[in-house]
C-alpha cells in the first residue's frame, strides 16, 4: 500500500502541475524582452531594410523659427546587397530650381565608414563627402547624411531604461552612447521603439552638455506592401527653432531596380524614370 502511494505521488503532483500550466495567466513566467542591443538591431532592420529595394517620391518642408518656408521635393531609391549588410543609396532632387538636378550617391558598408557623393550642377562638380561629415546637414535639413542611411547599432552602447506608451503605442525606451564621442555631434540618444512594428516612434539626441539638441518624431506610420513605413518624420532642431518634416509618398518596395542606378556615373546622368 505504501509502495503504491509511494508511485502515484509524484504522478498526482505531476497532474497538478499541467493543470496549473492550463491556467490562463499562470502557463509560464512572461517571456524575459530582447536585450537593448537587439532591440536597436530590429529598429534599425525595421527603419533602413524593408524589402529588397525601394523607391519614393520626398517632400521637405524646411522651417524657421520665425516661420519662413523653404521646400525640397526629390525621389530616393535604395538597393540592399544584403539584408542588414551593404546598401546603395541614389537620391535626386526634383525642386526647387537652385537644387534640381542636383544628386547623392550612398554605398554603406556595415563596419567601416560609408562612401558618399554629392553631385552640384551649378558647378559640375562632384564632390565626395569625408566620413567625418557624415553628422553635417543634408540639403540644409535638420537630417544629417548620416541620418538618410542611418547609424550602425555596433558603433553605440545601447541600455534598456524603461518600457512606457508613446501616444497609443508600447514602446522600449533605449539609450544609446557614442563608443567614439569625438566622431559625432551628441553625447547621448534616447530611442522609443515600438513594441509591435520595431519602428522607432520617438528619438532624442543630446548634446555634450547633456542638453537636448534635436528631436526625431515618426508622425505617420503605414503598411506599404506589408511593410510598415515611417511615412512622415519630423526632425527639429530645439535649440535653433529649425525643422523639417519629409513626407514619403508613391512608396514601393522589391521593384527590382538596376544596379547600374547605383553608379557615380548616374549622379552626372541619372535615369529617365528619376528626372519625371
């Protein structure tokens, strides 16, 4: 008789245990996040990798804290060689007349400083940008050129401060330091990436002062052929007053495009379908 309670004890614990485990709440312990490096990993797959390629129609809207205007309307279209690895980068600029015809050229090399052309029509020249520019403005935005291919997770310290809603959206809050404080403009960023999308919704960049220099706002975001998409994006300059917001539309992903766009022979004559 004790030998067989002996046996049906565990048995019985055992039962117990899966019927605990088929209560809702009680199954397991809540799976434990992704580390801080992986979620800026994902947010940066999530904003510069979506699909294979891709081509859009951007509208800046540049303005001044007294409220003066200025708007720049181009098309950019990006290539991946491989998905989180080498990218190409071919911007054109449609308006206003001073910039038309005007052309960037990205080739970005996970690992080592990215190769950028600036092609000037005023004075047919093109001019190559040190890597060491890469933080300067683009066009006379609030982007940088880095900001148009974006940063390498690698070169930053990344730490999960907290997890709290932005707008209607959960988020990670993520910050991130510079391993290499003098190669760039700030001394800190903080990130807000949506739980679901992986997009990031919100950045902050502080300055070396620890003061808050510049704020990125995702203000619109839409699937686009089952890819969501930062559709409007906001960048302001707190401390000049200075923003720009660019609007991405006529966005389309895996069309195929040629390599031979891709080219610094295409920031001098670049293709029909791009002048349009």
């Amino acid at each position: 008789m004790v030998a067989v309670m002996t046996k049906a004890l565990p048995r019985a614990m055992a039962a117990g245990l899966l019927a605990l485990l088929a209560v809702p709440g009680l199954a397991r312990p809540a799976a434990a996040p992704p580390s801080a490096d992986e979620m800026i990993a994902r947010a940066h797959l999530a904003m510069f990798y979506p699909g294979e390629d891709m081509r859009a129609r951007v509208t800046m809207r540049l303005v001044s804290r007294a409220g003066g205007e200025r708007r720049r309307e181009l098309t950019m279209t990006r290539r991946d060689l491989q998905d989180g690895g080498e990218q190409r980068y071919f911007i054109y600029f449609h308006r206003p007349p001073d910039v038309r015809d005007m052309t960037f050229l990205v080739w970005k090399y996970p690992g080592r400083d990215d190769d950028r052309w600036l092609y000037v029509p005023a004075i047919k020249l093109v001019r190559r940008i040190a890597a060491s520019d890469r933080r300067s403005s683009f066009a006379g935005s609030d982007f940088s050129y880095e900001d148009i291919s974006g940063r390498e997770p690698e070169e930053d310290t990344h730490t999960l401060v907290r997890e709290e809603k932005t707008g209607a959206r959960d988020a990670y809050v993520v910050e991130s330091v510079p391993k290499d404080p003098g190669s760039v403009d700030f001394g800190r960023k903080l990130s807000w990436i949506d739980k679901a999308t992986w997009l990031p919704l919100k950045e902050e960049y502080y300055d070396r002062r620890g003061e808050l220099a510049r704020v990125f706002t995702a203000e619109e975001v839409k699937a686009v052929q089952g890819f969501w998409t930062v559709t409007k994006r906001l960048m302001k300059n707190v401390q000049t007053g200075h923003s720009t917001e660019a609007v991405l539309s006529d966005v389309r992903y895996n069309l195929k495009l040629a390599p031979d766009l891709f080219s610094e022979r295409a920031l001098r004559a670049p293709p029909a379908e791009l002048t349009r």
